[in-house]
C-alpha cells in the first residue's frame, strides 16, 4: 500500500484547472472560478444539497479547464441542442479527467447530460466581498511581501480549492460535499477582514482569534437554517488534518496556494522557442508556409 500524501498523478489537472481563476471573458464580470463560486453559493441557497452542488460544479469546472466559457448557456445561445452541447462539455471534461478515480469521474461525467437546472437562491452579502478582497501575496513575518499581479481574490481561491478537494476526496476516502463545503466556507472571515498575510496574523498576536471569530459570524449570519447548520458542521474539519475531509481540505488547499504563485514563475520563465515548438503559437493551417516564412525573413523573434 501506498504512502503517499497525495496522488501525483492529478498534479498536471492541478496546474491547468489553477488557470481557471485568470480566464474572463466579454460580457461576464470576473474569472470563470470567481463565477462559479457565486453559482455555488446561489445552489446552496436555493437548496440543494452540499453533494449535489459539489458534484455539478465540479464537472463544471473539469469542463471549463479545457473550454473555458464556451459553457452550456453560450452552447444553447449559440443554437446546439441539450444534446448537441451535453456532448461539447464531455468531450472537454474527458480531455482533461483521465487520471480521476473512476467512480468519481462516471459520477461527475452524468452530471454533464441534458437536465433541468437547479433552483438558483439569493446571494449572501459575502459572495461578492470575497470576490472583491484580493489574497496577501507570499509573506512572512520580518521580510517585505512578494506580490504578484494581478493577484488572486478570495473567491477563486475557495472555488479552486474545494474543487480540488472533491478531485481529491476519493484518494483520502472522504465525504465529497463535506469538503466542499468546508473549502467554500474556509475564507469567510476575509469578506470584512482585509488580508495581511502570515505576517498580519502574527503581528495580530491574541487578537487574532477573536477578529476571525467575530468576522466569521458577520459572514454565518447571512446564511439561513439549515444551510447554516450544514456550513459549520462542514467547517469543523478546517482546524486540523485529523479526519479524511481535514486531509482533503488542507491537501487542496496547499495546492492551490503553491500553484498561484507557480504560474507566476511558470510565465515568467517560458521561453519563445518552447512557444513556438512546443505549444505552437504558429499553428498548422492553409498559411501557415507563409508565415513560417514571413517570421524567417523578418528575423522575428
């Protein structure tokens, strides 16, 4: 039996599925993973359960890693039937969840076919705050912070994480919409509370159990019965990693954190060569002579 903390071999899913909080498009305000926070939250609120809304977002995200808002609203917009879109999304949710435990991924896969769509609620207050409260950057306490831009918000980086989680669930024999719900909830402090950092939280000292407390129960107060009750038994798992969902939730959350700044470093470092070879930026097409040509003769790059 295997030691390992966790399956590597969902690390390259990790890394594409991180970019989802940098993907926006015309005509639809934030990132694709801010977006599907908030569709979250309005599932959640309208009644649904924590594993049915754990399961629909998910696939969601899974296909969106590869087509990104080419989702189901354009696809109908666009003119394709249920059907005709249902097989769009699964063609991009198995290009990328071949690595999935299996059980999981039928699961996640059913939740792609033609259905009606779930009961959206009304938006908690915090939603839009944790949309609009940027992550601290890399700190530590004594050094100056590192901040990279543009820098995440605390909405994609719930969303990211409890999709992680469920990806994960199988591997730490966890509760998948326990997870989830915990990683949507984890932040809720920082809808009212600006975020310093480790550095901040230290220079806090005693203080800080009592600012988290208090600004967690402004963000809990929105939220009715029994949703509320089902957000913070899901949260009792967010101190340690004693319980499968605490090692699902604090394994996803690492990820997350390491990958953001990861891309970072990733973009910085690609070289023109690995761009064109490698990805190519000059694709195969009718003209494509051509403009090896037009780049060969005009020394580009």
């Amino acid at each position: 039996m295997s030691d390992a903390a966790a399956p590597v071999a969902l690390r390259e899913l990790f890394v594409e599925m991180n970019d989802l909080k940098r993907v926006r498009s015309a005509g639809r305000d934030g990132s694709i993973a801010e977006r599907l926070f908030a569709q979250g939250w309005s599932l959640l609120t309208g009644g649904a359960s924590a594993e049915d809304v754990a399961l629909d977002i998910t696939a969601t995200t899974l296909a969106a890693t590869r087509l990104c808002d080419l989702d189901a609203a354009f696809l109908a917009a666009a003119g394709l039937s249920d059907a005709a879109a249902s097989a769009v999304l699964v063609a991009g949710f198995d290009a990328v969840t071949g690595d999935l435990d299996p059980m999981l991924r039928d699961r996640l896969r059913g939740r792609l076919a033609p259905r009606p769509p779930g009961q959206p609620g009304p938006l908690p207050a915090f939603v839009a705050a944790l949309a609009q409260q940027p992550r601290a950057g890399v700190t530590c306490p004594g050094r100056a912070r590192i901040l990279l831009e543009p820098p995440e918000n605390h909405a994609e980086h719930c969303l990211i994480v409890a999709v992680y989680a469920v990806c994960l669930s199988p591997f730490y024999r966890a509760d998948p919409g326990t997870v989830f719900l915990a990683a949507m909830a984890h932040h809720f402090h920082n809808a009212a509370m600006p975020d310093a950092g480790f550095t901040g939280e230290m220079l806090l000292g005693d203080h800080l159990g009592l600012i988290m407390a208090v600004t967690t129960g402004w963000a809990m107060a929105e939220l009715d019965a029994p949703l509320r009750g089902h957000v913070e038994r899901a949260r009792a798992v967010l101190p340690d990693d004693a319980t499968a969902e605490g090692r699902a939730f604090h394994a996803a959350d690492c990820v997350d954190r390491v990958l953001q700044i990861a891309q970072h470093l990733r973009g910085a470092s690609t070289t023109m060569a690995a761009v064109l070879d490698k990805w190519e930026l000059v694709h195969a097409g009718p003209v494509k002579g051509f403009h090896d040509r037009v780049l060969r003769d005009m020394r580009i790059p």
